[in-house]
C-alpha cells in the first residue's frame, strides 16, 4: 500500500488534484484536513 497526502491553498483546487489522483488510482482515506483559518487543505490518499 502506498500513501500519500495531498495538500492545496483552497478546496476548489484540492477538488481538481483529488480528482485527479482517483483517475490515477488512487483512494480518498478519511476526510477533508484544514488548518484554522482554511489556507491550507489537504486530503490523504492510498492506493
């Protein structure tokens, strides 16, 4: 199994890298992760 997170400065493009990501392969583990004031958001990622 490989891991890996994907990180983005907002949810919009996270979306994008996501998706790109499951075409690839891979598969969303868990939630959406976000610091307090939402710069920065991320998704961890298995395949």
């Amino acid at each position: 199994m490989k891991y890996k997170i994907i990180t983005a400065a907002n949810v919009g493009t996270l979306e994008q890298l996501v998706n790109q990501a499951i075409a690839e392969g891979w598969k969303p583990q868990g939630g959406v992760s976000a610091d307090g004031s939402f710069r920065m958001v991320c998704q961890a990622m298995v395949s």
